[in-house]
C-alpha cells in the first residue's frame, strides 16, 4: 500500500496524497490536501482498482478531472459535453 501511495503523491503532485481504510468492503479512502492541508478531493476506491496498473491510471485521471472540477477550473457540463462530442464522432460499425 505504501508503494502505491507513493505512486499516487508522484503522479499528483504537488497535492499531499494519504490513504487510510474506507467502507464496510475494505475500501481505500484516498485524501488530496492543498499546500495550506485543506482537502480539495476524497474518494473510495476498491483495493482491486489500485492493484491494477490500468485501472491506477484511470483512477488518477479520474482524480485529476476531480481537482480542475473542485477548484473551479472545469465545469462538470465541460466534460459531458467533451463525451458527447467524442461519441458522435465514433464510426458505425
């Protein structure tokens, strides 16, 4: 758990990452606190989803998406938005 503690703090830097237990299914809390310890973003996420290379990466562009969100740098209609276009876009099959 330490090793992916660290790989969170690295990948999302210069926030302080702490992760601590979370929920009643051995849930992961993870804690994103600004320069001043203030926390900006907390999330649960399962223990398989951050055992998994891919699934990390996911995890940490969903928390990325959830800081610009929290300090008001992107609009959650932004990104419905940015789905929708990526969607209209897919070939039909």
């Amino acid at each position: 758990m330490e090793s992916i503690s660290l790989l969170l703090g690295e990948a999302l830097s210069p926030y302080q990452v702490s992760l601590s237990p979370g929920g009643t299914r051995g849930e992961c809390l993870v804690s994103l606190k600004n320069s001043s310890g203030a926390i900006v973003v907390e999330r649960e996420f399962n223990q398989a989803q951050l055992s998994d290379k891919r699934q990390l990466t996911d995890v940490v562009d969903g928390l990325h998406r959830d800081i610009l969100i929290a300090e008001g740098r992107l609009e959650p209609c932004v990104i419905a938005a940015l789905r929708n276009a990526a969607l209209d876009k897919r070939p039909v099959l």
